[in-house]
C-alpha cells in the first residue's frame, strides 16, 4: 500500500495537484525508489478518495478534464499512521543475479557483456544522484524540513548505486581470472 502513501505524502508536501501533476513529481522525486505509471496513480487517487484521504475538485478552466486532489485530515492522520509503522523488508527480486547464478551456462562474453552494461547504468545512475543532490540542495529554502530527509533517501540511493558498481567490478575480475573460453 506503499503508492497511496506516497500520495498522500506528496500531496501534503506540494499541495493540491492532478494526478499528472503527481507523476511530474514522482519522476523527479520517489520514482528513484518508486516507479509508478500514471494509471497507477489515478487507480491509487480512486482508492484514497473511497476511503475518504482526498477529495478531487474538478477544474473548470482546464482544456481537458482535470481534477485537483488534496488530502483531508483523514488521509494526513493516515499517512502519520503509515510513517510510523515498521519499516517492511523488501523481498528480493533480481534476474540479474539469476543470470550470474546461473552463470555457467551462459556464453562467457555475453555474460561480461550483460556486467558490463549493468554496470554502465549504475555508473550514470550515481552521477544522475550528484546532480540530484544540489537541486534538492535547492529546495532548503521552500522546504527547511524535509530537505535533510529528502538527502538521506538520496544518500542510500547513492550508496546502493555505488555498491552495484563495486559489484559489477568484482564480477568482471572473476570472469577474467577465470578466462573462462567459449
């Protein structure tokens, strides 16, 4: 139920919004930590409006049809419940592992292709965080007190991204000590 919180957070944080105004937002905030599409979002604005933690208003002077959403205090006494309840372990899903796993039975290149290009995406990924960084940096002023939370996330972000690289690393040395042949 993760999505709907996140929801509700952004709405309290940046106001009232459209559910394509929240995935403009998700793309340059929590899409790093969670990706969503837009139908997602609006199949979330659906829920939170059933339970009565947004109330939608349409706007009359969009070209389109365009509704606004705000949280109610129900959906901030919500999202406080949410926040303060353990954090849930992620269970793990990762077919690049499978791959390595496997690793025998994939022709020696591909798979140091395969690093090879994972590792490639961790590298742009972490200097993507660099830049992130000062644009929330940016933002100290607007928002004083999420700003520090905001580079905490971004700090694991950075770390996760760096220990992938590390990994990849690691991975490519023992493919070529072991000069496995085709």
């Amino acid at each position: 139920m993760s999505l709907p919180h996140i929801i509700l957070g952004l709405l309290t944080v940046a106001g009232p919004k459209s559910g394509y105004d929240l995935k403009q937002i998700i793309n340059h905030s929590t899409r790093h930590f969670w990706y969503c599409d837009l139908s997602q979002i609006y199949r979330a604005l659906d829920t939170l409006k059933e339970n009565q933690w947004v109330s939608g208003t349409e706007d009359e002077e969009a070209s389109r049809h365009r509704i606004t959403y705000t949280c109610t205090p129900a959906g901030e006494a919500e999202l406080r419940r949410w926040l303060v309840e353990a954090f849930e372990v992620t269970k793990v899903r990762a077919p690049e592992l499978a791959r390595v796993f496997f690793g025998k039975y994939i022709p020696h290149e591909r798979l140091k292709e395969q690093v090879i290009n994972y590792r490639t995406h961790y590298a742009g990924l972490l200097e993507n965080y660099s830049r992130i960084k000062s644009v929330i940096e940016s933002e100290r002023s607007e928002h004083p007190d999420d700003v520090d939370y905001w580079l905490l996330t971004l700090d694991l972000g950075k770390r996760c991204a760096q220990a992938y690289l590390d990994w990849c690393n690691h991975v490519l040395g023992k493919l070529e000590s072991t000069g496995k042949k085709e």
